[in-house]
C-alpha cells in the first residue's frame, strides 16, 4: 500500500493567535488583508494551515524578535497562573 502524505495542520483564528501571540482581531485582519492564507469554510469561520501561515510570514515579520519581547514582558507568568486566570474568566 502506498504511503499518504500526512494531512496539513489547521489551525483556528484562536489557534494561530496563541501560536503566534496576537490577539484573534490580529490574525483576522491578516484574512481580511490576505497576508497569510485561510479557508473560510461554509459556518463562515476559517481555518489557517499552519505551514502555509509560518512560511508567509518569513521576510515580512520578525516573529524571532517578538516572542523575544513577549518573553521578556511575560516569562515570568508560570502555565499555572495563565491557567488560573482562563478558570476565572
């Protein structure tokens, strides 16, 4: 039987934000602009293949730098305290 090419990761608009660390508007003005690619499926949400999302932004985005500052302003916050923050929302 021949091997099949594993399926491409798709992510939600709350996926992709988390994964790069934006906020959800963030990653849906980039749809509106077409700066990185989508599906919109028929619900009317989208899903961004994860691979296709990461190699649009080399060259136009400095995502090493970012999570650099990000890193800087919030290493501090352990995955307990996020945790318990998201339980009390």
């Amino acid at each position: 039987m021949p091997a099949v090419a594993s399926q491409p990761v798709l992510l939600t608009v709350s996926q992709a934000a988390s994964l790069l660390r934006v906020s959800d508007r963030t990653i849906r003005r980039w749809i509106e602009a077409e700066r990185i690619p989508f599906l919109k499926l028929p619900s009317g949400s989208y899903r961004i293949p994860q691979g296709a999302m990461l190699a649009s932004l080399r060259g136009t985005y400095d995502l090493a730098g970012e999570l650099q500052q990000l890193e800087a302003k919030h290493g501090h916050v352990s995955d307990a305290e996020i945790a318990e923050a998201l339980d009390e929302s």
